[in-house]
C-alpha cells in the first residue's frame, strides 16, 4: 500500500510577492521596444516576403511570357492569367489578375517562373478597405509603369 507524503508546511513569508516585485523593478527600467506605427515603421529584413510583385524589362514592357506555370504552382489559386495565343503562335496577355487577400505568400510561384517575371515585393501594408485594392491586375500595373516612364522622360 502506497502512503501519500505530508502536506509542505505553509511559509509565513510571501516569497511570491518579493519575486514578482523584483521581475517588475528590473522591467521598470528597460528601453520601450513598441513601435509607434504611423509615425514610425518597421524596417524590413532583406529576405521577408509579402505581396507577389512584376518585375518589367526595362523598357517598360512585360516581362512574363504567360506559360502559366506561376498559376499551376500556387498552392491558394491566386493567379488566373487568361492568354491568347494568337495564329502566329505569339501569346497575349488579357488578363493577369493575383488576389492579394488570399495569398498565404508561400512564394511557390516566384521559385517556379523560369522568366524572373515576379518577386516578392517588401510592401507590408496590405490591408484595404476597398475590395480593389485587394487584388492586382497586370495590365493596370503596366499602364502606370509606362506613365511613370513617361513623366521621367519628360522630366
């Protein structure tokens, strides 16, 4: 038959008291490591990875080919690229649509494009109100690339 050990006498001191104190004076006068966020932001390491990005040529053109092989490797299905190929055998690009809030930035499909034509991108700010914002089109993209260009031309 087992016998049960006798109960730990009680302390008349409070050790837990003292302890807790102690961990408080010595946090009482350590530097805030919070960042204000508005006013301040958070440097990015090199190697962190958001948003899926186009990287253009550098005239201003489109450097994805549409093989579509991003579109099969993305484990979420957050790119639908719709191509055209034309009678000379050439595709064209109607759409290159990435939704942004679904993507879990795995970034299986920047590994599997042979071309370079995305990256993942260092912007970390991607929550939106606007359901537009949320996801991006190639063709808006290219647009605005081009008038960038132009303006620096201009300039």
């Amino acid at each position: 038959m087992m016998t049960q050990a006798p109960p730990r006498p009680q302390s008349k001191w409070p050790f837990g008291l003292f302890r807790a104190a102690r961990i408080a004076a010595k946090n009482l006068f350590r530097h805030n490591v919070v960042i204000q966020y508005p006013k301040e932001r958070y440097n990015q390491p090199k190697r962190s990875r958001w948003a899926v990005e186009q990287i253009f040529a550098d005239d201003g053109s489109i450097k994805c080919t549409a093989c579509k092989i991003c579109e099969q490797s993305c484990p979420d299905h957050c790119i639908e690229i719709d191509v055209e190929t034309r009678q000379d055998k050439t595709k064209f690009i109607h759409s290159w649509h990435y939704e942004r809030a679904a993507c879990m930035m795995c970034g299986l499909c920047v590994e599997a494009c042979p071309f370079g034509a995305i990256r993942m991108g260092h912007d970390y700010e991607l929550a939106h109100r606007e359901p537009g914002l949320k996801s991006i089109d190639l063709l808006t993209e290219v647009e605005a690339a081009g008038a960038r260009k132009k303006e620096a031309e201009d300039a």
